[in-house]
C-alpha cells in the first residue's frame, strides 16, 4: 500500500505530465523506426537538427518508474519531409 505522500506526489507528477503532440518523437522510439541503434540514431538526428530539418524540445512525461522528468523529443520539419 502506497503512503498517502506517495500517493500525493504521483497525483502530482500525472496532472503535471504533458500531452505529447503528433510528430514528436524520443530518440528510443526513432531508433526503433530506423532499425538502428540509439547511438546512430541520436546521431543521425543531430545532423538533421544542424541542417535545420528537425527541432528538438523537452516534454514532461511521467516514466515508467512512476516519476515525472523533462524528456526531449524531435520531430522533422516541413522542408525534410518529402513532397
């Protein structure tokens, strides 16, 4: 049985968790798309963020242990997209 601080705070942390727009995407959840490793993908994503074909920003999610943290996320933007 969880203590009643417990409680309060995962209350807390899921009324703080933000929706996640469409499009954005963690680095594990485009290495799985990619068929690659987390390292080559963070990569690969790195090099589209400094060709200004994809943006980065922080979302507060809640993570499987329970606790909420601030976890970045990446989406392409309209010009790398195909026509």
């Amino acid at each position: 049985m969880k203590s009643e601080w417990a409680e309060a705070l995962q209350k807390h942390l899921i009324e703080k968790a933000e929706p996640i727009p469409a499009g954005w995407k963690t680095i594990k959840q485009i290495s799985k798309e990619l068929g690659k490793t987390h390292g080559h993908a963070s990569k690969a994503v790195t090099r589209l963020m400094n060709l200004g074909l994809a943006e980065r920003k922080s979302f507060r999610a809640l993570i499987s242990n329970g606790s909420g943290r601030m976890i970045p996320h990446y989406r392409l933007l309209a010009k790398a997209k195909s026509p």
